[in-house]
C-alpha cells in the first residue's frame, strides 16, 4: 500500500466516527509526507491543526494505522512549511477527489462553507426525519419568514449536518443572491476568540450580521463559552429583527444543553424545534442504495441487506462501511460478494460492544450534562448537580437493576432512602416531562451506541 492509498484508508476510517464540519476543519490539507519503518510522519497546514490532532485524535489514528500496518507505532505531526509549498505538495482535492472513490467531501463552497454533495436529492427520507425534512423543504421556499430559527437536534452520525447544509445549497440554488454561511460551532468559537485577540471582534460580527441564512451545526459546544454565547446572542438579535433565517444543530433539546444562557435557550424555543431519530432497516437500506450508487459501487441486496442488519448505530457509520468497501474494491480491483463484505466489515460488525455497567453510566450523565464525574458524588444541593446524579441513579436501577443500598454506596454512602427517593422522583417525572424524558432517552442512546 503507498503512502497516499494508506492515509485514504486512516481517512476513509476517521471521518465516520466525527461531524463532516469537524471532519474537514481538522482533516483537510493533510497527508503522508514519510513512513519510515515503525515512525510515520503526517504533513497539517498549521500549528492549529498540529496541536488538535497531536492531543485530540492521535490515538484513534495510530490505532487505524497499526490496524492497515502493524509495523507502525509512533506518528509525527510536521507543519507545511509555507502555503505555497503546501499547494505545490498537496493535490487540489487532497482527500477522496473524483478521481479517488468520487468522493467530494473538500469540494467546499468557499463563499457559503457548504459541501455540494449534501443536497435533498441524496437526503433519504424515513419515518425518524420526515418532521425535519418538511420543515426544512417549507423554509426553502420562504427562508426567513417561516420556522425560523429552525433547531434540528438528534444523536450523533443521524444526518443532521446533511440536511442543514441541504437547505443552504437549496436555497442558495432558488435564492442565488441571498448570502448564506455555514459554520461549525467550534470553528465560530476560535473565530471569536481570534477576534478578542486582534481586536476587531465588531467586524467578525458585522460579516455575520450581513448573512441572509446562517447555518450553525453543534450549537452545544457553545455551552459555557459565555463571551462566544454573548457575541452570538447578538448577530441572532439582528439576523431575526431583519427576517433573516436561522438554522441550528444540536445533539440535544435547548433545555438539555448546560451552561447555555437562559436568553439563548428561550430564542432557540421560539422557532422549530424538530428530532432526527434512528433509521429502521428498510431506511437504512435505502441509505446504502444511494450511497453505493454515489461510489458507483454494484452491491447486491443480500450483501446490502447484511450491512443494514449488522450496522444499526447511525448513518454515518453507514456510509464509513461504503468508504472502506470502496477503498477495498479500488486497490484489490475484486468483485464484491457476502463472503469479501465479511472481511471487510469485520472490524466493525465484529467488534465486541462494551457492555453497560455503572462506570459507563456515570461517565456517559457527566459528560451529557457537562460535568465531571467527580461532581456528581459531591455533598451539594445545588440543582445543576443533584438532577444529573437523580437520572443517574435512576438509570442504575432501571437499566442494571441494581438495588438501592449498592446504588446508595457508589454515590458516598448514600442512605438508600434517598437513592430511592431519586429513582420514583425521576421515573414519575418521566411521566410528566417531555424535555427530562427526551434527556433521557438520548443518554440511553449514548450508552448503547457509543462504544
């Protein structure tokens, strides 16, 4: 395998398991610039880039690599040393171009940030997402005067980001002198910070405020910025005041994101709140048809049929099963029956579920509610902690049934009154409470799909 070939599979791997936003902010304009023996060093455009994946992603990468490779086993990250040599270096589509899978994932619209690739016409529609996909249709035909803001939330890998960015190339098709920008919530946060930092935060504003349509994906990841929740709070002021659309991605309800501003929240709630839930079988199928159909890639039903069954997490993980299917397919020039799929796909059809148990529980309410866990063993009343440690303990119960005085031990030695107290005041409040109850089911989500 040369050097390029094996960067496109650690590519191929690494992107179904991230937003396609987060994906090309941190993916984009690398490659394989050595290999020798067990080192291998990878070109980044940027300290930014270098510091990311150096403390963010290097694990997962080493760990694709000594899977393609097992000779490897360390990785250094080495910044481009100028723009120019970087372009000289670096093909113009660095990853997965027309000519490699037909992939078009950096064929971005530089105007708009939007993809070209996610558009209605390969959007599939199902049961989990008609709600979203008729609210988004509606808004295209009159962006800034109905659902606005429109707020998509749903677990991750669902295809939220594909249907956003549809309705911007949509509407930037139907609309072509309306200005349209997407942007990722952690892209929109450095933007903010570099601004404080040269001060000229009012211009990054003002460039904001001049967007007939702003699509902002993983609106969560502003929860406790408060100087970005401000400076946002402010180009939202204006663009609704103007009748200009909004539209946002969250992997939660409004109320279920901590550390948002009450302000925020509220603003959020005053459009359409829509859910993007899990694809059945048959909605999964239909996914890879049209997939397989983009890679130009002739699968037949049984082999579709077993992938559906076996890969039930997301969409995402999905389309990663068709990216290494196609990159097999390109180097081994084989034709793909049930038997090859097999041994592809055994990585991740095979790969043994982490079973749920108290840690993972605790771990997964934590980070939901963005705590540590330290946090939610502390003596505190106070109720941004007491609720998380509730649904925790509730979900011990119902989920290991495990029994009061073991539930009251893991939390201090706490009376197992009061564990029982906690496990009827959640479960009545279920009942009752549309948002605890949304909450709740996408913990459960989280502890059955994230491995």
């Amino acid at each position: 395998m040369t050097k390029e070939e094996l960067w496109q599979a650690v590519l191929a791997q690494v992107q179904f398991n991230m937003s396609p936003a987060n994906f090309a902010t941190w993916f984009k304009n690398t490659k394989i610039l050595d290999k020798t023996g067990e080192k291998v060093i990878v070109s980044v455009p940027n300290n930014f880039s270098k510091e990311w994946l150096e403390n963010k992603y290097n694990k997962s990468i080493l760990k694709i690599l000594r899977d393609l490779d097992q000779e490897i086993k360390e990785i250094k990250y080495d910044i481009a040393k100028t723009v120019l040599e970087t372009k000289k270096e670096i093909p113009q589509q660095n990853v997965f171009n027309e000519n490699q899978l037909d992939f078009q994932e950096f064929k971005i619209n530089k105007e708009t940030n939007l993809n070209p690739r996610y558009i209605f016409e390969n959007f599939v529609v199902g049961s989990f997402n008609e709600l979203p996909h008729a609210a988004a249709q509606a808004i295209c035909k009159k962006p800034g005067l109905v659902y606005n803001p429109l707020f998509v939330y749903g677990g991750v890998g669902l295809g939220k980001t594909h249907l956003i960015q549809a309705i911007g190339n949509e509407v930037n098709k139907k609309f072509p002198k309306k200005r349209i920008k997407y942007i990722s919530s952690e892209k929109f946060i450095s933007g903010v910070v570099n601004s404080i930092r040269e001060h000229n935060i009012e211009n990054f504003k003002n460039d904001f405020k001049k967007t007939d349509v702003l699509i902002i994906d993983d609106i969560q990841f502003l929860a406790g910025k408060e100087k970005t929740q401000e400076e946002f709070f402010h180009i939202f002021n204006t663009l609704y005041q103007n009748n200009k659309q909004m539209i946002i991605s969250s992997d939660r309800l409004p109320k279920a994101i901590p550390s948002m501003e009450e302000r925020l929240r509220s603003r959020f709630e005053g459009g359409m709140i829509v859910d993007v839930g899990i694809p059945d079988i048959e909605t999964r199928i239909a996914i890879l048809k049209v997939k397989t159909k983009e890679r130009k890639i002739d699968l037949s039903d049984e082999v579709l049929e077993y992938v559906a069954e076996n890969i039930q997490k997301n969409i995402r993980e999905l389309e990663g099963a068709i990216n290494k299917i196609a990159i097999h397919k390109k180097i081994s020039n084989q034709d793909i029956d049930l038997n090859v799929i097999k041994k592809i796909l055994k990585n991740i059809i095979l790969a043994p579920q982490k079973p749920i148990n108290p840690k993972k529980i605790i771990t997964i309410v934590a980070n939901f509610y963005d705590l540590k866990e330290k946090d939610l063993f502390l003596s505190t009343r106070k109720k941004e902690i007491v609720k998380p440690r509730q649904i925790a303990m509730y979900l011990l119960r119902d989920l290991l049934k495990c029994s009061f005085p073991f539930i009251g031990r893991k939390f201090q030695g706490k009376d197992h009154t009061t564990t029982i107290y906690a496990c009827s005041k959640i479960s009545k409040e279920i009942q009752e409470n549309e948002t605890l109850n949304e909450e709740i089911n996408i913990i459960k989500q989280r502890l059955y799909y994230q491995s």
